[in-house]
C-alpha cells in the first residue's frame, strides 16, 4: 500500500532542489498525505489501557497536523492543482481538523486555568500528573495543589448555594480569594470536563461516519496521485510571496504600538467592556495567526521543515499562547455566568478572568518583539 513505502518520505531533508514546481508540490503533498494515513493506522491499532490512550492521542494529534498542512498546502497553490478537487477536500480536512482539536483544546484549557487559579491564591507548586494518564477526571490532580484540590472537593457541591451575609465582604479577602479560588476550580472542572467528554463522543463519531471515510479515501489517493493542473504557469515561490503578502498586510492593521509596550493594559480595558469586545479585538491577531500558518506551511512546501526561520516560529507561538488565553478568559467569563454563585466565586473567577486577558497582552507583546525583530533581521 502507498503509505507503506513512503513512510520515510519529509523526513526534514529538504526538497529536491532540481524538481520543477508540480513535482515539489507532490512530494510535500504525498509526504503529508502518508503521514495521515500512518497516524490513522496507529490510532485504529492503539489498545485501550491508558498506554494505548496516550497513544490514541498523540495519533489524533498527528493525523489533525497532516490535515492542517494537506489544508493549507490546497489552498495556497490552489492554481497548480486541479480546482474542484481542492475546493470540495479542503472544508472537508478543514471540518476533520476542527473536530479532532476540540478535546485537546478543553483539556488544556482546563489545566490552564487550574494552574493561574492555583498561582493566584498562593498555592505551593506541585507536581503534575506522570505522563500517560488518560483519565479525564484526574488531570488536575497535580496542577492546582493538594491544599486547594482537596478544598474544592469539600466545597465543590455547595458553589450554588445562597452566600452568607458575610460571604460578600469576605470574597475580596485573600482568604476569600482561596476559598473563591477553590469553588471556581471545582465550577470549572465540572464544566470543562463535560465539554471534553462531549467532544470525545464528538471525534469518535467522526472517525466512525461515512464523512470520514471520504476524506481518507481522498488521502490515500493522494498518497500516490497528485491531481495537477494541466499547462500551468505559476511558480511555487510566486505563490508562497502571495500568501506572505496577504501576512504582512494583515500584520499592519494590528496595534502593534501599542503592543509594544508592556502592561499597556489594553486588552484587559477592552476585555471587560463587553460581552462581543474581546472577540471583535482578538479576531484580527486570531486572522494574522492563520495567516502564519499558511506561510509557515507554504515555506514548508519550498525549504522543508529543517530551513524554517526560528523568529517565525517564536511569532507562532506567541499567537497559539494568544488564542489560548483569549479562550481561557471566555472560559473563565462563562463561568462566571452561572446563576446563583457565591460572591467568593465570582470574584475569583473575576480575577482569573483579569489574568487572562493580561496573558493575551503579553503575547501580543511577544508576537510584535518576534515580529518586528525578524523584520530588522531581513533588511
């Protein structure tokens, strides 16, 4: 079979240097493509103790990487390859990626905000969990610290009880801030912790459905057969300053003097403003973030995965930390919401919030230092 003899293919050598743009363009695309299919075999062939879970995961994870790259591999060289087959698989690999990055996405959320709630209110660090453990309900049991675990358990069944005349004047306490710190973990592991299991339920619904099953037949013949565009001009590197360009513009209408300066407080004003401010703040940096993974992948498809600039990676990661803490604060914010919750948790929630957004502004912070230092570096 196709995946069994080019397993090895994108090992991070580079492309052929000699090869015309369609034989680039295939190598990048069968390489990927045999990547999928082998994640896939490794996740339909992992047992189901917590060994093989870890694994089953780690698959997923590969799989969701291929079809991000196979994706944006589709809609950046678009005019080499055959248009309707792209525009019919790419929202396709588009839905299976977005379906598979739901579970991974709560849960480290989840440890997210155990881990600020147990920095806030002073908690010793402790350990986390070993590596390998599968089990839903146990993954914070080493983040937010034995002391504050074990008082969300105590206090985990009364967090919708009526407040006591004294819980108001008291949730502003540091003492108030740790018992608030514990009931909001608590609220939030029940609540994070259903939406992972429902998002579990989601992706194995998708591996078993007939949608899934046409995407990876489609894979698997690209594994072998790259449907190209017949008589077509256009050169890979034209295309990748293309999808560069589309970067740099985008780039430009984000506040980056601002972000320059470190506690400007900015996306913590414009945080707490309203329900839809944050969202309508972070959609341009959420933009410039997929922008530069169309970019990180195009570079991919010419230089291979050894060449990739370090100072795009370092902007990379600022934008994943960006989006995570955006959603950590939504989290948080949702939280928040629930009906009837004692002052002390509000309030704790409240500052977790704060934390948050001040996280999004320091990876704002980093994007424009990563951003602006590659720019000083390419002149």
């Amino acid at each position: 079979m196709a995946q069994q003899h080019r397993e090895m293919t994108g090992t991070g050598t580079g492309p052929d240097p000699g090869a015309d743009a369609g034989e680039l363009l295939a190598a990048h695309l069968n390489a990927q493509a045999t990547e999928f299919l082998r994640s896939l075999r490794l996740h339909r062939e992992s047992t189901t103790d917590a060994q093989g879970a870890e694994e089953s995961l780690e698959a997923a994870r590969a799989l969701r990487r291929a079809a991000r790259r196979i994706g944006a591999t589709l809609h950046t060289f678009r005019p080499l390859l055959d248009q309707e087959w792209a525009s019919s698989l790419r929202p396709e690999l588009a839905w299976l990626s977005g379906t598979l990055a739901q579970e991974h996405a709560y849960a480290t959320r989840l440890d997210r905000l155990l881990e600020a709630l147990h920095r806030l209110a002073g908690q010793p660090q402790v350990p986390g969990p070993a590596k390998g453990s599968a089990a839903v309900g146990n993954r914070s049991a080493g983040r937010v610290g034995p002391a504050l675990l074990e008082r969300s358990r105590e206090l985990g069944e009364g967090w919708a009880q009526p407040p006591s005349p004294s819980a108001a004047t008291e949730a502003s306490t540091p003492r108030g801030l740790a018992v608030g710190a514990a009931k909001a973990a608590a609220l939030l592991e029940r609540q994070l912790t259903l939406a992972r299991t429902r998002a579990h339920s989601t992706a194995l619904q998708a591996f078993g459905s007939s949608r899934f099953h046409a995407v990876a037949d489609n894979v698997a013949v690209l594994a072998s057969e790259v449907p190209l565009r017949a008589g077509t001009g256009d050169d890979l590197k034209l295309l990748a300053a293309q999808a560069e360009s589309d970067l740099i513009e985008a780039i430009g209408t984000l506040p980056l003097g601002q972000a320059g300066h470190p506690y400007n407080a900015g996306a913590l004003v414009h945080g707490l403003a309203s329900d839809s401010a944050p969202d309508a703040q972070d959609a341009p940096w959420l933009k410039v973030r997929s922008l530069l993974r169309l970019h990180r992948y195009a570079q991919e498809v010419l230089l291979g995965h050894a060449a990739q600039d370090p100072r795009v990676t370092d902007a990379s990661h600022a934008l994943n930390v960006h989006r995570e803490a955006a959603a950590a604060a939504a989290a948080a914010a949702q939280a928040a919401r629930t009906p009837r919750i004692a002052p002390a948790t509000a309030y704790a929630l409240g500052v977790l919030h704060a934390d948050q957004r001040h996280e999004v502004e320091a990876a704002r912070f980093a994007f424009q230092q990563a951003w602006l230092h590659e720019a000083v570096s390419t002149r």
